[in-house]
C-alpha cells in the first residue's frame, strides 16, 4: 500500500483541518495516509509520498514547512 504523510503547519487551525481533509480522501482512495504536524516529522522511511501544508505570510511559509523541506530534501 502507498504510504503517504499530510505534513502540515498550522497556527490557526485551517491548514491542519484541510490535512486532516486531506488524509480522509486519500485513505478513501485506497492509500495508507495520515496528517502530522510538520514539526512532528523526524524521519520518512517507509514514506512513498509526502504532501507539505502550510499558510504564508509575508511570502514565506512557516518555519516548521520549510525545515521540513530542507532537512528531508534528499528523501
């Protein structure tokens, strides 16, 4: 089965309730997936996709999104 994780940063609530969403329609579709705040995401093995949520401001997303990004860049 595809793994695949909904990484999201949220400060508000909304970009964590369209993960969660998000999550819900692709475990309907068959695949193996689960919503985790971005910050929470340590390693990807066994991960066959990842999806990256966050709001911008100033023209940037959150810290936490793009840490993620950067620190998991090879995988």
């Amino acid at each position: 089965m595809t793994a695949v994780v909904v990484a999201y940063a949220s400060l508000h609530g909304s970009t964590a309730g369209l993960a969660g969403w998000l999550a819900d329609e692709l475990r309907a579709a068959g695949l193996d997936a689960q919503a985790v705040p971005a910050a929470h995401v340590t390693a990807l093995d066994g991960v066959d996709a990842v999806v990256v949520g966050s709001p911008v401001y100033m023209s940037r997303w959150t810290p936490e999104a793009s840490d993620l990004v950067h620190k998991h860049a090879e995988a």
